[in-house]
C-alpha cells in the first residue's frame, strides 16, 4: 500500500501558516545577485539581468509521487504546499504574462535533475531554478529552515524589475492562492 500523501489534496486549516518572521523585510530594493542558476529547461538564468518584470516564486521542496514527505513535514509552518503552488502559476501563467511579467520561474535548493522530473510532470510552462549551493539564497540572505539536516527555503514570492526587488509576498499562505495575489498586484501595478 502506498502511504505517500497526496500532494495535490492539502486541508491547509490542518497545516500551521506561517508566521512573518520579519526574515524578508529587507529584500524590497534589494539588486538581485548576479548569478547564473541552472534551469529545467537546460540554460542558466542569471535573474539580475533579465529584461522586464521578473516573478521569482521560492519553495521549500516538491514532493515526488510514491515517496513519502519529511518526517514531521505537514508540522512546519508553510513547508507543505509546494506542487500547489507550482501547479497555481502554470494554472495562472497566461494572465501573469498578459499582466506584465515578461518572466516566471520557481526556485528551490534542490538539484536541476530532481526538478526537472516535477517540471515535467506538473507540465510547468517556466523553467525551475536551482540554487543547490545556496549562493543566491547567501547573497540575498533568503529566509530559510533545516528539515532532515538539510538546509531549505522558507517560501517567498519576488517581482523584480530590471533585477531589482520591488515587491515581496512574503510569508505565503495557502501557497496555491499565491500566484492569483501575484496577478492581482500585477495588475495593480502595471509597468
């Protein structure tokens, strides 16, 4: 019997939200860091010097059918939610572009091969970033949390424009309603 949860069917009234930390509070104005992060679709983005608006939402991890999540995973406030999420802004990808964003992308600590198989079966229509060195995450001193001695990212949402900070979502909750607040601030505040 497969005792893997269902990665799509979350009751977030039985998941702890998060709190705000104040872990984000100096990021609005912040440059982002020029990296180059290995991407899904196999190039490597470096964010800072994209053109245009910028939608950069950051998870924790995404579960893999079959495999069970973190022991104590649905205990830490905002760590469950993330094939929600991913799944919310491809659902919503067409209107955020039609709103602005000339770029999506998700970004996670874990590695370009891992990601790829959930880009690939979430049929992602953006490529997910990987920041396995946690260079980006250092440079920005993104929020972020140990689970299984491994070191993650608190989730947080980033439009940057011309790679600069100037609007954070953060902390997020329900994760699958973040992308349609993110649309709504696009279209709030256009380019």
């Amino acid at each position: 019997m497969d005792n893997s949860p269902n990665l799509m069917a979350v009751d977030w009234t039985a998941i702890p939200p998060p709190h705000d930390d104040g872990a984000a509070r100096h990021l609005a104005g912040q440059t982002l860091p020029s990296l180059a992060l290995p991407a899904t679709d196999r190039s490597n983005i470096n964010l800072a010097e994209l053109p245009g608006r910028t939608v950069v939402f950051v998870f924790p991890k995404t579960g893999k059918p079959g495999t069970p999540l973190p022991v104590g995973w649905d205990s830490i406030p905002g760590a469950r939610g993330c094939t929600p999420q991913s799944c919310a802004f491809r659902d919503h990808f067409a209107e955020l572009i039609g709103a602005g964003a000339a770029h999506v992308f998700g970004l996670s600590a874990q590695d370009t091969d891992y990601q790829r198989e959930a880009a690939g079966r979430l049929h992602l229509p953006f490529a997910l970033l990987s920041d396995t060195e946690l260079k980006f995450t250092s440079a920005l001193k993104l929020p972020i949390f140990v689970a299984e001695g491994r070191t993650l990212l608190k989730r947080i949402t980033m439009v940057a424009d011309r790679g600069r900070i100037t609007k954070v979502f953060y902390p997020v909750f329900p994760p699958d309603q973040n992308a349609r607040t993110v649309l709504n601030w696009l279209k709030d505040n256009p380019v």
